[in-house]
C-alpha cells in the first residue's frame, strides 16, 4: 500500500524544482483582478505569501484600495491553527517564524462566517481541487470549520496544476481553481 504522506513528499520535492515564472505571477493577478467569482465579495481572506507561492500582493493593495475588507491568516504555532485577521494597509505586517510575514498582533479576528471567499495558496492542486500545501495542514484544520458557501480559490500556477494530488481524509478541497489561463469552478467527483 502506498504511504500517501510519502507521496506528497516526492510530489512537493517536484513542484518545488518548478519555480513560478514572473509572468505567471502577473497572470494570475489580473485573472483575480477580472474575477467575476471574487467580483462583488466584500470580505476576503487572502495570504502573505512565501517565497514559492503566487504572491497575491498587488491585489490585495488593490482590493484594499476598493474597499474590500482584507484579511489575512494569522498562525497560532502551539496548537496548530490559524485565525483570519483584518488588514487594514499593505506593509501591515512583521516577519516572525520561519520568516513568515504575519500581521500586527493587534490586527483584529474575523470569523469564517464572515469571510465570503479564501485564496489558498499551495504548491500545488489538483483537478479535483484537492491543495498540496507544506505539510501543516493548517489550512485544512481552517477550512474544516467554514460554512459551505465559502468560496475556496486555489491559487497556483497552470503548470502546478496536476492530475491528481495523494489525498488523506483530513485534506479540504478548494472550489475553484485560479492559473494563468483564468479562473474555473471544480467539478469534483464523487470517491
């Protein structure tokens, strides 16, 4: 039987020797710009990316900007867990564990139940939707306790979107999938 935990290791191993394109970056910044799915959301979490990850940067500046209300995870390493947190600037932010940006400890919480959609960031997805992120599974613990309307975007680049990503019982889809080429709901089947 195969170890699925050793098969995203060797699969993280391989997307991680694809490093992201700095057009793609740009892409994938304009195809969440014209977004029709994130389009009249007014709550959104999106992500301080690391140095492997679609940096998300520029719009968040930009749905700032707009009024969105932006926020971004902040990580409780003790018990595992991450809360969202309101941005209220770019730059908001210090660089604490594992040189992770966070935001200001006196950023406020918001609840899921407000947030109307995620970015998620990952080293990869699949077709299926199903994230290939670090190992933490901080986001999925996270999205375990959202609502069903929250629209989950998994943010990677086309070619990190592969057939198929080894899957455990804990792992939590995204709802759609944003690469260069544009934005697409995943019709996921049923295992």
């Amino acid at each position: 039987m195969v170890d699925p935990a050793a098969e995203k290791a060797q699969l993280r191993l391989r997307l991680r020797a694809r490093p992201i394109a700095p057009d793609a970056h740009v892409a994938i910044d304009e195809q969440l710009e014209t977004s029709t799915a994130l389009g009249s959301c007014k709550v959104v979490m999106a992500y301080l990316a690391m140095p492997d990850e679609v940096d998300v940067d520029s719009w968040i500046a930009r749905a700032l900007h707009r009024g969105v209300s932006v926020c971004v995870p902040r990580v409780h390493w003790e018990d595992r867990t991450m809360e969202a947190v309101r941005l209220e600037r770019t730059g908001d932010w210090v660089v604490g564990r594992f040189g992770l940006r966070e935001p200001a400890a006196t950023a406020t919480v918001v609840p899921i139940e407000h947030i109307e959609a995620v970015l998620v960031p990952g080293l990869g997805f699949d077709l299926d939707g199903f994230r290939l992120g670090r190992g933490g599974g901080f986001y999925d613990r996270y999205l375990a306790g959202a609502p069903s309307a929250l629209m989950r975007l998994g943010i990677a680049p086309d070619e990190r979107i592969v057939k198929r990503v080894p899957r455990e019982s804990w792992d939590e889809p995204v709802s759609h999938l944003v690469g260069e080429r544009g934005v697409r709901r995943v019709d996921r089947t049923v295992e």
